[in-house]
C-alpha cells in the first residue's frame, strides 16, 4: 500500500477470515488504545468483537502506510457533535462500515468521505424500509426489487456519512438523482450536497460519497488486505 495523495479517495476492504490466524489477533490488538480494547468487549457475540477489531486496527495500519506520519498505535480520534469519527490534529478524512465478515474503510485528504456496503439479500420488511428512507421518484425507481432497494440504501448512508449527520438527517430528505444525493432541507445554513459512486463487488452493494468542492476526487479501489500485505 502506497502514500495517498492530494485528489484521491481510496477504498479498502478486508475481510474476518483475517483472524483466524492467532498471532493475527495477538498483532492487531496491540494497535489499539485502552478504550477500543474495552469497547470490544461491550459486544456479546464474538463475530461483533472480531469485526470492531479488525476494522478498527486495519484503520489505524492504512493511516500509517497512506500518510508516514504515525505508528498505527499512536493515531488519535475524536467525534464531532453528531459522532462522526474524526481525527485529532491531521487533515486526512476517513470512513469505515461494515457488513457480516466484510469491512470497507475509505480515505481522502481533499474530501469529506462516507462509506456504506451491504450484502446482496432478500431484505426484510422492504415496504416499512421504502417508506421510511424514500421518495415518491425512488419508490417508482425501486418496485419491489431488493436489489435496487440495497443500491439506494447505500447511496443514502454514505451520502448522509460523508455530511457528517449520519441518519440524524431524515433520509427521506436526502434526494439521490444520477450521481449525486440532493440534501432537501439546510443543513446548517446552506443547502448541500454529496456526490457518489456506487460498485457491486463479490457479491457487496458498495457506495462511497464526498463532498464535492473545486475538483472530483479520483475514486481507487484496492484489492481486498489480507494479513500478509498489511505487514508489508
């Protein structure tokens, strides 16, 4: 993995299976402060703790290799007033989500960035779903195909990520027409936007958003991190 530079957004991947080598996870929990190590026992089911692990120090390896600037370990984060995770004192901007044993992470130094991925599935309890995040335009849009409906949700979450309010901004209000998700209401006091780029990848319904300023990010999808290339 190489130094990011100014007008990329590079979208990462890993994957739980990394940790089922032990020294793996001996390695990976190094990475981490005190409070992420407590965090993970908060989850119940072990799969939770594996995928906050791994998202979390796979985080913290790619800041390292992208930037020079830090160890993995000596990387600090904050959240702003809506919990958006942010960075202490450096200007690269990042996301992560994560979906059964997948996790992608995305990163930029010139744009605000937000990431979503869902697997390909029947979804549960589809019509409340519509109504809950769509508008008139996109019910049509969707019908009753899942697939459609996962492409929509993803380009929602990551546009509604990348502002910074997270699902805080009603996303019936967030309009999603050709490659841009159209912000109905003032956040704050302008009206914004977010521009997106949707994949479907192995099976993975994947969405990165950005904030658009002076110039279009140039989108790097990197092939999936596994455990030997992240030491590398």
């Amino acid at each position: 993995m190489r130094s990011i530079f100014s007008n990329e957004l590079i979208v990462c991947f890993a994957c739980l299976n990394s940790l089922s080598d032990h020294g793996c996870r001996v390695f990976l929990e190094s990475l981490l402060s005190r409070e992420e190590l407590e965090k993970i026992w908060h989850f119940q089911k072990s799969e939770d703790q594996d995928r906050y692990l791994l998202a979390h120090a796979v985080l913290r390896i790619c800041l390292s290799k992208m930037t020079g600037d830090l160890s993995p370990s000596q990387w600090q984060f904050t959240e702003t007033l809506l919990g958006k995770p942010e960075i202490k004192t450096h200007p690269i901007h990042f996301n992560l989500s994560h979906a059964g044993h997948c996790i992608a992470l995305c990163f930029s130094l010139s744009h605000e960035c937000g990431i979503d991925i869902e697997p390909d599935r029947q979804v549960d309890d589809l019509q409340l779903l519509k109504q809950i995040c769509c508008l008139p335009e996109e019910l049509d849009r969707i019908g009753s195909n899942h697939r459609h409906f996962l492409q929509l949700w993803t380009g929602k979450e990551a546009c509604l990520k990348a502002l910074g309010t997270g699902f805080s901004y009603p996303p019936d209000r967030l309009l999603l027409a050709g490659h841009s998700g159209i912000f109905l209401d003032r956040v704050g006091t302008e009206r914004k936007q977010a521009h997106f780029h949707y994949s479907f990848l192995e099976g993975i319904h994947t969405t990165v958003a950005w904030i658009p300023n002076d110039a279009e990010p140039e989108i790097l999808i990197q092939p999936l991190l596994t455990f030997e290339n992240l030491l590398a």
